[in-house]
C-alpha cells in the first residue's frame, strides 16, 4: 500500500498504543473497516474528543466530566483521610477493592530525577495546603513498591513531617495466592520484616 | 464513574474491539488520556473516517484509496492470472510472502448457508465476468483450508467449469516450522495424500 493511504495510517496510528504491534493493528484495521461504520465514527469521535471532555479534579486531580470528581463531592467520603496515589488508574484499583473510604490525592507522575521529574513537577504543596485546610489526620501513600514510588513516598513523609498529619504506607509482602517458591527475595525480605502477631 | 462519563463511554467503545476485554480497554483508555492530544484527535479522526476515506476496488474488491486498487493499475502485475481470497487480509498476507505475480478477486466472504450466505452474495458472476473479458488462463482459489473455505473453493471451481480456466486450489500440508507429533490428523492425511516425488 502506498504512502498516504488511510489503512496503513490508521495501522500506524493504532500501532502507537502500548501491546500493540503491527499485526494486531491490521488486525483491528479490518475489522473496522469490516464492520458497521456507525462503530467506527462513535469510536473515533470518542477518542477525539476525550482530552477535551475529561477535566482533572481541582481539588486531587482524578479525572471527570465536572471541576470536582465525584469522589471530592460525596459527602460520605472522609475528608480527614487522604491517600495518595501516582495515577487514576492505581486510585480506580483501590475504589473496586473497596479498602479505603477517605479521599484521593493523585500526584500524576513519581519522582525520577534522572527524567527530570523533580518535586515542583508534583502537586505536593496542593497536598500540604489540603491537610491543613481539611484537617486531614491520615495520608496513606499508595505509590508503587518500585524504587521510584517509594522515593516518592519517603518525600512525601518529609515533606508532611512539620504537620500534625499520621503519615503511612501501604503494606508490602507476599500477594494473595502467591506461592513463597516464585516470589522474589525482596518481597520475601519485607514479607518477613512486616510480619504481624497472630 | 457514573453515566454519560466519557472514560466509561470510550473504555465501552474500545472494549467491542476484538481481542480487548474490559481490562486492556481501560489501560488504553488512560494511555491515552496521559499522552499528547494531538495523538487522540489524529486516531480519532483516522476511525472516524476510515470507512468514507477506503474505497473497494470496482475490479477485484480490494481496498484503496481510489475507484481501482493499485494491484488492478499495475501493469506489470499478469491480468490473466487470478487469486481467488476470501478477505483483503488474506490478500495482504499473499502479497506479503511475494509467492504470486497475478491479480486478485476478493470475495469478502465464503458460502455459509446457515449463516443465510448463499452464491448470490458472493461476487462470482463478477468472476466469470474477469475470466472471459481479461482472457484468464487460470483461477488460484486461495480461501482458507476450512469447511466454509473448501465449500466455496469447490464452488468456485464448479461455476468456472464452462468456461475454458484452469482452476487450482493452493497446497495444504504440515506448515513451515512444523512438529509432525502436534500436528493434526486432517493436516497430516492431507499432507500424505498430496505427496510429491523427490
């Protein structure tokens, strides 16, 4: 096919998405363009427009249709109770497990100095300003376990150390049904070192 | 997230996709809320428009950007050397192996009879057309080595059989790279029984 040809640009195009390689984007070509048009333009305009219809909430930064999330605006939800979280999606994960009732504060990235992600790049005096206003009394930072999220959520501590705000972390250790024979030596490490009374 | 959201509705849209369930819609669909704008709106238009923008060749069904694909233009492809293909990827993946120098006819479909796809929604007459206009000498049926696909490649040779075409079906064998302990029992028998003198 030659160049300027829709079909190869809409390959290219949806070869840009994350597991998706080539062969799964002629795949996904054809059966577009095999199927009901009326799909392909609903999904299109979905996509074009999404940027300009989702807003970040003012408040934490969680996405939605309004200037605060939804979670921001349920009463119901502890305001007294922050957990931090890196992306939307780590926060959707959190809200189906159904573990925290307090509210969110979405930091949209972690520290990485050698990507130039700095502290100025994360809204963390929005964090500080937000304890002191609401009262809040617990932070639980929920960034990854990975080298980065936990730099981030030892900053994070240090930076709400002069408040009177409780400061934790979620627990790390071996997951639900995980088998010891395949879990990694770090995990193991603070599996044994996070042990509790029984 | 409520109704009418536009994460929900683009996550729903992505989800219809083949081979996307409810979990890699959703990563995608906060993939693509992270990234550039620009790239949204360019895949979104791309879909939007992908089926006013491809056109099927008037000759053999292929697609293009134009009225006659650029296989049917190319005059050094053999105008009486025919592929018979159930599909244009099926075409695409031919072209990809470089094994044929014809042209093709693109069914978009095979005789399903319980599916109500009976011989006169196929475009057969189309085919019969080609053969005595463009003087074809012979007639490869390169449908899939399924039922549906071995139903259509008898018919195809049945409505050619008046007309003075060699009709040649492609070999069908243990594939390249192929473990005779997994291979199928159809498979094997069909590779015995099409054994050639070395």
């Amino acid at each position: 096919m030659s160049q300027g040809d829709p079909i190869a640009e809409l390959v290219s195009l949806l070869g840009r998405l994350p597991g998706i390689g080539e062969r799964t984007a002629t795949r996904l070509t054809f059966h577009v363009l095999g199927s009901d048009p009326t799909y392909a333009r609903a999904l299109g305009e979905s996509l074009a427009q999404i940027h300009g219809r989702v807003k970040r909430c003012t408040i934490c930064g969680n996405y939605g249709a309004e200037e605060t999330c939804a979670i921001c605006r349920d009463p119901r939800r502890e305001a007294e109770l922050l957990c931090v979280v890196a992306r939307v999606p780590d926060l959707v994960a959190i809200e189906r497990s159904g573990s925290f009732r307090g509210r969110y504060h979405v930091l949209h990235g972690l520290l990485a100095p050698l990507d130039g992600v700095g502290p100025d790049d994360l809204p963390l005096h929005d964090l500080v300003a937000r304890c002191e206003s609401d009262g809040v009394r617990e932070v639980v930072v929920a960034t990854p376990l990975s080298v980065e999220g936990e730099a981030t959520a030892l900053y994070v501590a240090e930076v709400l150390r002069p408040k009177r705000v409780k400061v934790s972390r979620i627990a790390s250790g071996v997951p639900h049904g995980g088998e010891l024979e395949f879990t990694d030596q770090i995990t193991l490490g603070r599996a044994f070192a996070g042990r509790k009374p029984l």
